[in-house]
C-alpha cells in the first residue's frame, strides 16, 4: 500500500509518520509538507520502517501542485493552517491556502482514484447548547478555519460519486509529538504553566464542556481506517472525551500544583457550552477513551528539567 500524508510535518502529521511501522501493509509512505511551521525536525532521528519514506516539500496551494504526482493508493490530508482564533485576523490567506490545498487533493484523488481521508473539525458545530451528532443541521462556525471545514466537507458530498472517502470530525488535539504546536487548548494551558505564567482561560469559558482528542485516539482511528478500509463517504465525529475547561486545568494541577488562572477575552464570540457525540463511530467497532491525563503529564515532563529563573 502507498500513502500520501499532506501536512505531514504538523502536530498530528509528524505522530502519524512516526507511529506508520505499525501500520504493516504499507510498504511506501509519502509526505508532503510545506515547512510554513518551520517543522523540519518532525523528520529527525524516525525509526527504521519497513515502508519506504520519501519528502517533498512543496507548497499544495499553488495550482495543479499534484498535477504530476505519482499515483497512491490513499491519501490523508492535514495539509492546512489550524490556528483558529489566528484564521480571524488572517481570513483571506486561510481560505486562499486551506481551500486551494483541498481543492488540489480532491482533483488528485478522483484522476488517480485514490481514497481520502479528510480530516474535518468539531469545531463545525460552533454555536451550540446540549449535546451534538453528525444529524446536526444547523452548524454554526465561529471561525474562518471552522466555515472553511464545512466547505470542504460540501465539496466531498456533492463529489461521492467520483471518490472515495472518509471524513472524520476531530476534537481539538492534545498530546505530544514531534510537530506539536501550542495554540491549542490543552498544550497551551500546559506551557504557561510551565513558564509559570496565568493560564488564559476564555471568560465564562471555565465550566464549559469541549470535545478533546489525543494524539493516541487520533492514530488509531487513521490505522483503522486504512487497515479495514473504512471509507464510506460519511462523517464521523472522533474524539476522546467531551471534558470542561476546569476538568483541564484539574489534571494540570495534579502535577504542576500553583498553576493561575487568568480570564480574557476572546475573540471567538458566543461561545456555548456542548458535547458532541461519538456513538456513531464506536458503533463501527472502535473504542476511542484515551485519558487526557496521561497526554498532560507527558507534555509537562518535557519541561521537566526546567527550573523557573523569576
């Protein structure tokens, strides 16, 4: 089997291409990625694998990008700008750069017939009180990021006949890896605690449930997916566990004990408390419950070394 993974340098990306050897069917495994993070180290020291890697760094913005690519049997696209809040003060860019990517996948993968894996956000549902599905109708995106995501989720339906796909909805990512970044919930919270500095916390943000994803939840829905084939042009929320602001900050403290909470603003408006669902996939024969705990402790330990100079 050959793989193509877009993006793959990236927080999830680089967890992927490290963890591939227990993916035993692929025998050539390509990443693209277009250093924007300056994340070349995703690629140092990776274990000897049975699969061939090779890296391109190519921007797949640019038009026709894939044009001349050769053909793979499935590709997994994180190529994107992921910065949410960012995306607001970026909007043009990150719909010029995420939607010409995408766009470029799709056209590639129905000349080649290869399959896709999308990977889509929970952040789609935006706006919302209770608890969620993929039967949500009225999605209500707070972010360019968010709006494009459904955008690109519209794409694939109205092209289901000409490929074949997977789209998979992620909770916002905990966890370490080689490519992680920071502006993320969790993996934020855990570096000013570090650096001993007031963990922002949205107002009114701290008793509101979230959907969360490790990293280690994420992997195991990708090798899944490419193990048993699972593509059946449907969406599926993957997450971990829905869990509060504070239920965050509790397991932090667990291990880093005089954290301190500063409440800011956001530029997210209407911010709601929601769960989002994930009997739909469980029902597939996958059990995704990774404990977050474990992915802080592991983040924290990596500053474990670090004395405070103040």
């Amino acid at each position: 089997m050959k793989i193509l993974v877009t993006g793959g340098l990236g927080h999830i990306g680089s967890y992927i291409i490290e963890n591939i050897s227990k993916i035993k069917s692929i025998r050539e495994l390509y990443v693209i990625d277009n250093l924007y993070s300056n994340k070349i180290n995703s690629l140092f020291n990776l274990r000897k694998k049975k699969a061939k890697l090779f890296f391109i760094n190519k921007d797949l913005s640019k038009k026709d990008s894939l044009k001349n690519f050769k053909k793979v049997d499935i590709v997994i696209n994180l190529a994107s700008i992921t910065d949410a809040e960012k995306s607001l003060e970026i909007k043009r860019e990150i719909y010029k750069n995420n939607l010409g990517i995408f766009n470029n996948v799709v056209a590639y993968c129905r000349k080649k017939s290869s399959k896709l894996i999308h990977i889509s956000s929970t952040s789609v549902y935006g706006k919302q009180s209770g608890i969620v599905d993929e039967k949500c109708k009225k999605l209500r995106p707070q972010t360019p990021y968010a709006k494009i995501k459904i955008l690109e989720e519209n794409i694939l339906i109205k092209n289901s006949t000409k490929i074949s796909y997977i789209t998979f909805r992620f909770g916002t990512i905990a966890g370490i890896s080689k490519g992680m970044r920071f502006h993320t919930a969790v993996n934020k919270f855990c570096l000013f605690a570090i650096l001993n500095k007031p963990i922002p916390v949205w107002k009114d943000a701290l008793y509101q449930f979230r959907p969360y994803l490790s990293l280690r939840d994420a992997f195991k829905i990708v090798k899944f997916t490419l193990e048993k084939k699972f593509f059946t042009n449907q969406i599926y929320n993957i997450l971990s566990n829905n869990y509060k602001v504070n239920d965050i900050l509790k397991m932090i403290k667990k291990y880093k004990k005089n954290i301190r909470v500063k409440f800011v603003k956001s530029k997210i408006i209407n911010q709601l408390s929601y769960k989002v669902k994930k009997e739909k996939i469980i029902s597939k024969g996958i059990f995704l419950n990774a404990n977050l705990d474990k992915d802080i402790k592991q983040t924290l330990n990596l500053f474990k070394n670090i004395n405070n100079g103040m």
